[in-house]
C-alpha cells in the first residue's frame, strides 16, 4: 500500500512522513505491517479499550508479532518509575534492536513510549500513532520525549525523531470535552506565535471547530503539524533558539502542572492560562496593545478552554518557573507576543511583573 504523506518533517538525521487521514486504523496498521514484522506497542488502558484489540488484530491478520504494554492513563505515568517497569517488560519479551516501537495513544503515552525508544539499547525506531488533539498537532512531531520528576516536568528525556507518524483525525470524537479542548489551546499558540491566518481561521471557525468538524479539524490538523515541522527543521534540538517559540505558555503553563500536581491540569489549560499570563506581560512591557489580550482571551472562551489562573500560591509559581529548563541566571525566560503571529523570547524578566500578570489573571473573570 503505497501511501502519499501530508508532509515530511527533515531533520538532522533524514526526514519522515506525517499520514493524516479520517477511519483508517485498518490502513494505518497495514502501512505498519509493510515496515516491520516485529513490533511492541504501547498504549494506555483507556486507549486499549477503544483501539488496542483492532490495531493488534489487523497486524496479527498480516503476519507481525505485536507485543502491547499498557500503561495507567494519566501524566502520573510519566515518570522514571513506569520507564523501568517497561524497560523491565522488554527485557522479559526479548526485544532488540530489529523490533519497531510504537506509540498508541495521547502526549503521555507518546513521551513515554518515545523515551523508552531512545534509551533501549541506545535507540530503537519509533512509530507515533496519537490519538488526542494535542499529540496530533504538537508532541508526536519532532522527537521530544520525557518524563517528569516531582520538581520539574519533562526534565529528564531525550530527542528521539520517529519514522514515521500516523494521524486518524476521526479519533478526536472520542475524545472527552476536557481533552478536546486542551489540545485546542496548543492550536491556538501555533496562531498566535507563527500563523495569524490560523488564528484567524480559528475565530471564524470556531462553531465547526466545538463540533469537531472532521473537514475542518483535518485542515486545522494538517496546518499545525506542517509549522510545528518548519520549526523543527530550523532548530531541531533547541540550540538556536528558533524551537522556544513553541514554549509560548508554557513556562507558566508547566509551574502549575508541576506546583498543584501533575493531572490536576490539563496540560493545555495550564498552556492556555500561561498564554494569558504572557500577553499580560507583554501589556505591560508595551510588546502588544490591550485589543490583543482581549482578542486571545475572547477566542479561548469561544472555543469553551478555561483561561483562569489560580489565585494562591503565586510566589510559589514563580519560585518553580526560576528552575524552569528555559531560565537563565535563576530567572526565567518567556516567550512573549509582538502581535498575532510573531513572538520573542525575553530575558531576564523583572519578578514584580510576573507577580503582577499572576494576579490579574487570578482576578479576571474571563
């Protein structure tokens, strides 16, 4: 079955594809079966319910072993102690370097599965197959992997490029509102921060947007992976500075994550609260004007994702953003907008206007 890709994402190393399509499960497993004969497969319980049995059946059906690993649903599982339960498990099924990876499942599932992929015996290929929004447009492009430890998120990982991702956009209707609309905040970075088109493709479209519209969100689908990959090929391994852009958010985005406990958030809604955090500092550095916080503010509540910052704790989530993997000098770096589509990383940021932005997004009521 001969496929052609949406588009290619190149790398340092080479370049893979990106198949998007709507209820090709079945086609995606038989692409599979043309790589490899041998696979493992990881995915989380929830994930095993509604495409595991399928996905291993059509394999089977065409001859590939295909081992399966689950792991509990949650970013609780990223951790160190669930990468040795499954470094565990390989060793007991005799997994080497001619077995294939695959990632089944949401962001969770792709950093755990992709980390394990990089270390186990120094890297072995890597499938990604997402299955919710936010992996589709974001984590499952560009070879990020991680897991996190009680201080910090994703600190401890690896860039471990896949060979190629797999993308059923029709998965997104089994998605709960929750889950949809966290990976809808990571679509509205990429317009904020590279695609003013998009966004405002996303403030027309946003009735058809609620409803998952299979046409739109493929189009929606096809656009961010092709930005996330432009960005990737400039600064594939975070050194030249041109891959921050896509940390819009997330500096206070992942202190919430790591402050009030990794699943309390949604990781798109701690992104969608630190955008707001970020605007608001950029109001206030006068990078932007008070229309364009008003104009990300009213597209989040048009696309129902929560906005609002905690309102405790704010010195606690400056001291976490301090040790962010982005700070500098023990103070933390942000990416902050100049307009719709562009945005600059900022140094050195004075700790009374972090504090500042904190609070006026813990006292709107957007």
């Amino acid at each position: 079955m001969k496929l052609k890709p949406d588009l290619v994402v190149e790398h340092v190393a080479g370049q893979y594809p990106v198949f998007v399509s709507a209820r090709w499960l079945d086609g995606i497993a038989l692409a599979t079966a043309e790589r490899t004969k041998r696979l493992v497969f990881v995915t989380d319980n929830n994930v095993d319910r509604l495409y595991g049995e399928t996905f291993q059946a059509t394999l089977e059906q065409h001859s590939v072993e295909a081992i399966k690993l689950t792991v509990p649903p949650g970013e609780a599982s990223k951790s160190l102690r669930v990468v040795n339960e499954l470094y565990e498990q390989l060793l007991a099924r005799g997994i080497d370097r001619q077995t294939t990876m695959v990632a089944l499942g949401g962001g969770v599932v792709g950093d755990i599965a992709g980390f394990v992929a990089a270390t186990w015996m120094r890297g072995i290929d890597l499938i990604q197959i997402p299955t919710t929004l936010l992996a589709q447009v974001d984590s499952s492009i560009g070879g990020k992997s991680g897991v996190n430890i009680p201080g910090a998120k994703n600190i401890v990982g690896a860039f471990w490029q896949p060979v190629s991702v797999f993308i059923d956009t029709s998965m997104l209707e089994t998605l709960s509102e929750e889950e949809f609309t966290s990976g809808l905040a990571e679509v509205v970075k990429y317009g904020v921060i590279l695609d003013a088109k998009l966004f405002k493709l996303l403030e027309t479209q946003f009735e058809s947007i609620n409803q998952r519209d299979p046409a739109v969100m493929a189009d929606i689908v096809r656009r961010c992976c092709q930005l996330k990959a432009d960005v990737v090929r400039q600064d594939e391994r975070e050194t030249t500075g041109a891959r921050a852009v896509l940390n819009f958010g997330h500096t206070a985005g992942h202190a919430l994550e790591s402050v009030f406990g990794y699943g309390t958030w949604r990781h798109g809604h701690a992104v969608a609260a630190g955008m707001m955090i970020a605007a608001r500092m950029a109001l206030q550095l006068g990078r932007v004007k008070a229309d364009f916080v008003e104009r990300l503010s009213k597209l989040l509540r048009s696309l129902r994702i929560p906005q609002q910052f905690p309102e405790n704790r704010h010195d606690e989530l400056l001291a976490i953003m301090n040790h962010d993997k982005k700070a500098r000098n023990g103070k933390p770096r942000f990416v902050l907008p100049t307009k719709i589509g562009h945005v600059e990383l900022v140094d050195e940021i004075d700790s009374n206007l972090i504090l500042s932005a904190m609070r006026q997004s813990s006292e709107s009521h957007e």
